[in-house]
C-alpha cells in the first residue's frame, strides 16, 4: 500500500503536503518524506516512522517552494531500508524528478534485466525506481509522449505523483487498481490518494483521475492525456480498499467507503441472520461500519463489546513475559459487565490469516460471551495479491488451508459465515470494474514472472 500527494502552485506546498499526510497515514506507517520545489532547487525531507514523529514546524518549513509531493510508506516490494524510502529523486537533463508511487508493478523482473543489458543501475530495491530509469531511456520529446511511452511498459498497479521540474503530473494504471484524486485549494491543484486528505488542508474535491489517465498540472492549468488502453478495456479497482483498507471518510471509486461497507453489513445480515442473539457488534476498528449495517438491517441492537486504547505507539515496551497475552489486550479491552452470559454476533471486516480474530475471540470467552456468531463483510480470502495489498502467500491464508467449518473451528467459534462474492459485489457501484482475484483467483491480466508461474500452477485464470 502506501499514501501519495502532490501540491501544484501553493506557497505553503510543503505544509499541505504534510497535513495531507498526516490523513493518510493509514496507508503506510514504516517511512513518509516530502519533496518540495522551489523552480530552482529541490529540498528533501525524508524518514521511517509516523508522519507525527517525522515532521515539524521547522523541518516543513525548510522544504521551499510551491511545488511538492509527498508519500506515507508501507513496503510491499523492495527492502524497509532508508534509501527505499519515497518520494524517489532524479535529475534528467537538467530537471528534477521526484515520484511517489503506491502499488505493485508486476513486471519488474523483466523490466530490470533489460534495463540493466542496457546499461542502468539501480541505487533502490524499490519497483518504482523502474520507472525514473524507463524515462531516462524513452527518446519522445514533449512531456506527453515522454511519459505516455515509459509507462505503457508498465504492468500491474500504480497510482503516481510526480514532479518533473514545475510541472505536477498524477497517473493511473490503465486497471485503476489504487485510487487517486484531484482537488483544488482555491487556484492551487492538489492529488492525493483519498479524499481525506483533501477535508483536512480545506480542499475541493473536482473528480477520481480516471484509470488509465495522466494529468499535467502547469501554472494553474490541467491537461489530460490517456495511455493506450489496448486489452486493458476492463477497469479493476481493488475492492479490499472499500472493505478494509481505505479510510471511512473517503470518497474514492465513485462512492463513499463508510456507505459501502454499511451496505456490506446490511447484504451480510440478509444472507446470514442469526436468529434470537443479544446483540451485534464490531471488533473495533475494521468492523465497526459493517456491524452498524448488520444491526441496522437485522433490528438487532448494536452494542461496544470492545473498547480500542487509541495511544498505543507501534513500540512500546515489551512487558514482562507473565503478561503473555499483552500484545492483544493492550490494543482491545473487552467489556465484561454486556457481554457475561450473551448470544453474540461479532462482525469483522475479513480474515486473512484467521491469527488477530482468534485471539480476539479468546478474549471475548474469558469475558463470559456464552456464544459467538462470526459473520465476515467479505467472502473468504483465498489468493494473494500481485497488486500491492499486503496478502500473504496461499500457505498464510486460513482460508486458503482450512475450510469454513475448520476455520470456525480454529477461531473457536459457534458459527462462522462469510459475505458472498455475488452478495459483496451487489452492493457496489459499478460492481463489475473491480478486482476480486484475493477471492476467486481471477486476476485481471496474465501476472508475468514468478508470480505468473505460480498462478499456473494453481490454475488461476
Ligand atoms: P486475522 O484474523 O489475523 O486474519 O486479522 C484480520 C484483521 O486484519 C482484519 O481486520 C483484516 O482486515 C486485517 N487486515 C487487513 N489487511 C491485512 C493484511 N494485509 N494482512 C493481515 N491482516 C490484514
């Protein structure tokens, strides 16, 4: 995953850009850096760790210029190491570049070794390095064809902000995997990865750059451009962003990602009610909008079984070894007065290895709930993701070892029941331009290299 944003003709650039950040966070938490332009000189600024801890007033106020953009990190490809971390900077003829990329590319094996024969050599591990080094090697003269011919190389998923000396380019992969969009701040344009961003600095959102698009931002005008789609005619948002992994205050995909995960509950309660139960409720935070869709579509009462500690640094001391189950307590502290003795519904936004809603569960039982009825806003999880959603390989999936029954067994619940594709799919808008492949092992083009090979020999499409 990662967060990107870029600042077009701002005189606080650099500010905005860390606001802007800072509502991204979610989208990375290991490593943030701004760039900022100044029509001279480039400033950089960039560090592992939260947005909080890495920027102040007076590092900001270093970064000159009205030009910058920004990245929130987390790794996918490439290394955690310090030179992995984003904005990407290059000088090309002259002028600089500076690039925040969030996706995966799936292509980079084949593109590095060609790359390489030809003479580059790579200063990151990061795919997005590819990138700088196709456009170094692409010959088109204006800005345009220029980028047009380095990214029609590219495969898998990409939303980019770049800087190319004053100019503020955004693109997105021809599939639309990731988000990103357009905003205004009075005269000054601003992208970013979600809509969040935007209500914190005070900006308009304008519209989603659309997949497969570019847009060149230049003295406070917009072009845009779009690569050739050839094949790439199907649209493939990735539609974990709605369910998980997207902020709730967002508008991204052509809706708002609280709506839909409340109509993911709703969809849920209709296909699986549990007859006669106390209550329903969430485990805080992911669930929480699909459990207030089940309680509202069910006539259920909605309750807080769990109340989440919000101050929890990603470092705290390691307590002594007695206290075994810390790490889970710490994060969610279990109610025991509502939930002794109570028939429950407990809604999670999905189950990936099946490892958190296990120890959750366990701490629901020692509290006294005398049933548990799992139900999940997603369908099971069964296949990775080439695309830059931090799903692990087939063999850490629960769902891909164990059945249904089996999993309910390994969370230790009465009953376990997932969101259907169908169902799932029903509640979105425009439902057939997502990606679903993490659930039905369709993915939307021949993913290359290894990870092409092992789809084959899964027999994925
Ligand atoms: P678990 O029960 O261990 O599978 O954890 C489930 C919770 O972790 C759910 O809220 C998931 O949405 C959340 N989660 C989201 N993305 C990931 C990921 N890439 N890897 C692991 N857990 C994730």
């Amino acid at each position: 995953m990662c967060g990107i944003v870029g600042v077009s003709n701002h005189r606080d650039a650099a500010k905005i850009i860390f606001l802007s950040l800072y509502a991204l966070q979610h989208r990375g938490e290991e490593a943030c850096g701004i760039v900022s332009y100044d029509g001279k000189k480039i400033y950089a600024e960039k560090t592992t760790g939260l947005v909080a801890d890495s920027f102040d007033e007076r590092s900001v106020a270093h970064l000159k210029g009205s030009f910058a953009v920004g990245h929130t990190r987390y790794s996918t490809t490439g290394s955690s190491s310090a030179k992995n971390i984003q904005p990407f900077l290059a000088t090309h003829k002259g002028r600089p570049i500076a690039i925040a990329h969030n996706g995966n590319l799936t292509n980079t094996e084949f593109l590095s070794e060609q790359l390489e024969d030809g003479g580059s050599i790579f200063q990151t591990t990061m795919d997005s390095e590819m990138i700088v080094h196709l456009l170094a090697k692409t010959k088109n003269g204006d800005l345009k064809s220029w980028m047009t011919e380095a990214l029609c190389q590219l495969k898998g998923s990409y939303s980019l902000v770049f800087l190319v000396g004053d100019v503020l380019i955004g693109a997105r992969d021809p599939f639309g995997f990731r988000p990103l969009c357009l905003g205004m701040i009075n005269d000054a344009y601003i992208l970013a990865s979600e809509t969040c961003a935007f209500d914190l600095v005070g900006a308009r959102f304008v519209r989603e750059i659309e997949p497969g698009e570019i847009v060149f931002i230049k003295s406070g005008r917009i072009e845009s451009s779009f690569l050739p789609l050839g094949n790439k005619k199907c649209k493939a948002q990735c539609v974990f962003e709605n369910i998980y992994f997207a902020r709730p205050d967002s508008h991204i995909f052509h809706d708002n990602v609280y709506s839909v995960r409340k109509r993911l509950g709703a969809q849920l309660a209709k296909e699986h009610p549990v007859k006669k139960a106390d209550f329903v409720m969430a485990i805080p935070d992911s669930g929480s909008y699909a459990a207030l869709g089940y309680a509202q579509a069910s006539g259920l009462p909605l309750e807080i079984g769990m109340i989440r500690n919000h101050y929890i640094g990603r470092t705290f001391i390691q307590p002594a070894q007695f206290l075994r189950d810390f790490r889970v307590r710490v994060k969610l502290n279990p109610i025991r007065d509502i939930l002794k003795g109570k028939k429950i519904v407990v809604v999670e936004d999905s189950i990936v290895r099946g490892t958190t809603s296990r120890s959750r569960v366990e701490e629901l039982r020692k509290a006294g709930v005398k049933e548990i009825h799992f139900r999940v806003s997603c369908p099971p999880i069964r296949f990775p993701c080439f695309y830059g959603i931090d799903f692990p390989s087939k063999k850490e999936l629960v769902a891909s070892k164990k059945s249904i029954k089996e999993t309910a067994r390994f969370i230790q619940v009465d009953s376990l029941k997932y969101l259907s594709l169908s169902g799932m799919l029903s509640v979105m808008k425009n439902s057939q331009q997502f990606c679903h492949a993490c659930f039905d092992g369709h993915y939307p083009e021949v993913v290359p290299q290894k990870a092409g090979k092992y789809l084959l020999e899964k027999g994925c499409k």
